[in-house]
C-alpha cells in the first residue's frame, strides 16, 4: 500500500447520474473516496454492508437515511450504519464535494469500477 498519494492526479471515474469519485486511500479494512455531484445529479436509494461515514467539502446537498432527509453543507460530517437504506441528491446550484470512508473496504471502488446495481433497493 503506498502511505503518501497525490491524489490530485488520481482520475475521477464517472457513476454516471450519481457524479463522480476517485478512491484516494485504500487500506486493508477501510477505504476513502473523494467525489462530486453536479446540481441535478444523485445516487438512488441504496444500500451497502459498509459502514459509511463523511465530510462534505464544498457545496450542499440532501441525504436521505431510513426515510429521514437531511441537508448537509461544507464542513458537516454523516454517518451511515450498514445496511442502511440511503440516497443522495444534489439539488443546489454549484458541485458538491465529499469525502467517504468506508469500512470494511469498498472491493467494488479498489479498481476505479463502481457495481451500482448490486446496491439499489427494487
């Protein structure tokens, strides 16, 4: 594992209508992405083993967790318990920027691939 990453030459990888992320740490039980939505743009309900916990860097946006709706803004923190059901939304005029860490690790993020579907409520 390398200890120091520059990761502004990490490349974002698209999630499509969710925005986009790039995992900047990956360690052996937690990884952390850093991402961005767009105004218009979020991720559905969905719903992972990981726990999920984060930063909002810049912008504000809507999290949904078990059907309750919170607006989180630069320098708020979230925490997603596993299994949760939860969704994202982006309905401010300027990007949204955060960062995640999860745990246990994210495998789907490790390669710069994203598995969506997998996670979605239907």
């Amino acid at each position: 594992m390398q200890i120091v990453k520059e990761t502004g030459k990490i490349p974002y990888f698209t999630q499509g209508k969710a925005g986009d992320v790039k995992t900047i740490v990956d360690a052996m039980s937690v990884t952390m992405t850093k991402g961005f939505m767009d105004p218009g743009q979020g991720l559905d309900m969905h719903r992972h083993p990981n726990e999920q916990m984060g930063y909002v860097l810049a912008g504000e946006g809507e999290l949904t967790i078990g059907g309750t709706t919170y607006t989180v803004k630069t320098g708020d923190t979230y925490y997603i318990p596993s299994n949760e059901w939860h969704a994202w939304s982006n309905n401010g005029i300027e990007r949204f920027y955060y960062l995640d860490i999860f745990s246990p690790r994210r495998e789907d993020l490790e390669s710069g691939t994203f598995d969506f579907d997998k996670w979605l409520k239907k």
